[in-house]
C-alpha cells in the first residue's frame, strides 16, 4: 500500500475517524476479482467474503459497484452470502450492475433492471462484420443484455487491436445512439447517462452516509473517482468536510495512468485492497476504543 501524498494519508485519517458513517465502493473485477482472460472465470478473492463482512460491522455501507450484470456477479461473488452475514449483523450490502443501470441490496434480494436499449441488438448484428474487417474476427463478444463487451485480450497483439476498433466500434455505436466505455483491453457499448460517479453520488444519498471509499482498477472507475473528489471538494467549499479516499488497485504489470495520477492510496491488485481494508477494520476499532 503507497499513499500518493501527504493529502492521501490526511484523507485516510479522516477517514477512520469517520468510519461510522462511512459508505465503501467496491469494483468487481481487478478489486475483488482477479483479471482474468474470460470474464465468465472470475471470481472473488477467497478471502473477500469475510474481509467485507468484517468491515460491515466498523462502517455504515459496504456497495460492490461494476460494470457487470448484476446477476452475475451476485453469482460469481457469492454476494448472496455475503449479504446475509451482513443483515445478520444489521447491515445492507448494496449492488450496482452495469455501471448503475442495474440495482440489488441484501435486504430485498430483487435485481431492479430497465429494458435493453433500443439500438443494441442492431449493434450486435453488424458486429462481427466489423470485426472481420479489422482483423479481430476472433474477439470475444459479451453480451450483457444491456451491454455488450468488445475484449481483444484473447488476439495476438490485444493493445493494437484495441487501436484498431477503437473509431470503429466508436462509429457503429453512434449510429445506434450508444455510448462506449473503454477499458482494459475492452471496448463496452451500452446506453449513454448511466456510469459509476453517478452510481457512487445515488448510493450516498440513499444511505445518508457522510464518507466514502472508492476503490477501482480500470477506466470505467475514472468516472467515480472524478464524482468522488468533487464531492469532498464541493463539501469543504461549504464547510462541511466529506472524507472520501481514492484507492486504485493497479499491479506494476497493469497500470492505470488515469486512476493512479487521481488516486490517494495505490495498492497492488485484490490482495493490496483486502489489506486496505482489514488496515481499515483494525484502525476504526482501534479509533473507538
């Protein structure tokens, strides 16, 4: 665990002594999950489970906000379980799928999700086409009901072949009035509105919670740390402090420029998080002794 400043421990400080009233962000995948090459095989880290439930009891929410379906990250991470620890303890563990568009708590185990949008399916349809024009007929396509994932990680050369879908796929989206997200050797199509700052800002009004911690590995998290920081700025300006600690999950091998410049703790992948986070759990408990 590195803090990238003297700001990022100041934050960290705040933090546990509002850890009460803190809301925890977590990303699914490069977070909980390792990476891995098909995105059908990730599952949580071992030890994430307990690590969470634990962390239930020192602060106010704990929310695991990706761009998965919400289906199936319930599924791969065992949240189900999870989140009935957490109600046996008095605590809700919250879901956003989708980047938001998909909602579920532990308290009401339904998955809330709005209908697929309407140029999608069309998009999917004339996918492969332009996959075979720019040689990457062998991508991997996932279909995510309101999404669709674009992954080159499989290809010979994926950082190239992410250049060169990049306007293409970019073209065939705008055409049916999506949005895309890059990522990590990923290009995702779906609706334009939806993404994780947002998510972040609805869970915290939903929770009444007065911090928050946001941990991400990857582009799509960018939006939620920028949601983050201002959010903290904005509450200082009215003098009204909002703790609120940026945790980017990035190993040497795959970093993320954009996360680390924005981040106050840098930490090496799922097992640097789950160390954050039982630093976190001993700190608050110690704060309250």
């Amino acid at each position: 665990m590195e803090f990238t400043s003297p700001a990022g421990e100041q934050q960290y400080a705040a933090l546990v002594r509002a850890s009460a009233d803190l809301l925890v962000c977590l990303d699914f995948d490069g977070v909980l999950a390792p990476i891995v090459e098909d995105p059908s095989e990730a599952h949580v880290h071992p030890d994430a489970g307990d690590a969470l439930v634990a962390l239930s009891e020192v602060c106010r929410a704990i929310a695991v906000v990706t761009g998965r379906p919400a289906r199936q990250a319930i599924e791969l991470g065992g949240l189900e379980e999870v989140g009935e620890a957490m109600e046996e303890r008095g605590r809700t563990l919250y879901l956003r799928g989708q980047y938001g568009n998909e909602r579920w708590d532990s308290g009401s185990r339904r998955v809330h999700s709005p209908r697929p949008p309407a140029g999608l399916a069309r998009f999917e349809a004339e996918l492969p086409v332009l996959l075979r024009e720019h040689d990457a007929a062998d991508a991997f396509v996932e279909d995510k009901v309101l999404a669709v994932g674009v992954h080159t990680r499989r290809l010979p050369d994926p950082d190239a072949a992410l250049e060169r879908l990049r306007g293409p796929v970019a073209a065939l989206a705008a055409r049916h009035d999506l949005a895309v997200e890059p990522g990590r050797q990923v290009l995702e199509v779906r609706a334009p509105g939806a993404d994780k700052g947002a998510a972040v800002r609805e869970l915290l009004e939903q929770t009444g919670a007065g911090a928050v911690l946001f941990a991400g590995d990857d582009l799509g998290d960018v939006a939620a740390f920028d949601a983050v920081a201002e959010l903290r700025e904005s509450a200082a300006r009215h003098g009204t402090p909002l703790p609120g600690l940026l945790v980017a999950s990035a190993s040497e091998a795959t970093p993320v420029p954009e996360l680390v410049s924005r981040a106050d703790v840098v930490v090496d992948g799922p097992d640097g998080v789950l160390a954050l986070l039982r630093l976190l759990v001993d700190d608050a408990a110690g704060a309250r002794l």
